[in-house]
C-alpha cells in the first residue's frame, strides 16, 4: 500500500519542505520496510508447504 502513498506524501512535502525531506521521507520508508522484512521466518531448505502445515 505504501507504494501508492508514497510519491503523493513526498510531493506534498518537498513543496512545502525542499527536496532534500522529501527524499529523506521515502528512505524512512524504505527502512521500515527492510527491517521489517528482518522478522520473516528463514525459509531456506525448508518446502514451504510444510511450513504452512505448521503454523
């Protein structure tokens, strides 16, 4: 969903705010997202079926 968002909130920020805010509004994003992804189980080697069955 942030894929939508994101260019409309960086460009309602870099005319009130300059460009350098807006860009630093889409790597706060970006971040969250990448750390987010940290949480996700490892799924090397293992069938993923079998890992459906188990949760």
């Amino acid at each position: 969903m942030e894929q939508i968002f994101t260019p409309i909130l960086i460009a309602l920020i870099v005319t009130d705010y300059g460009l350098g805010s807006g860009i630093f509004l889409g790597l706060i994003f970006t971040l969250s997202v990448a750390i987010f992804i940290w949480t996700f189980p490892e799924t090397k080697g293992i069938e993923l079926g079998t890992l459906e069955k188990s949760s």
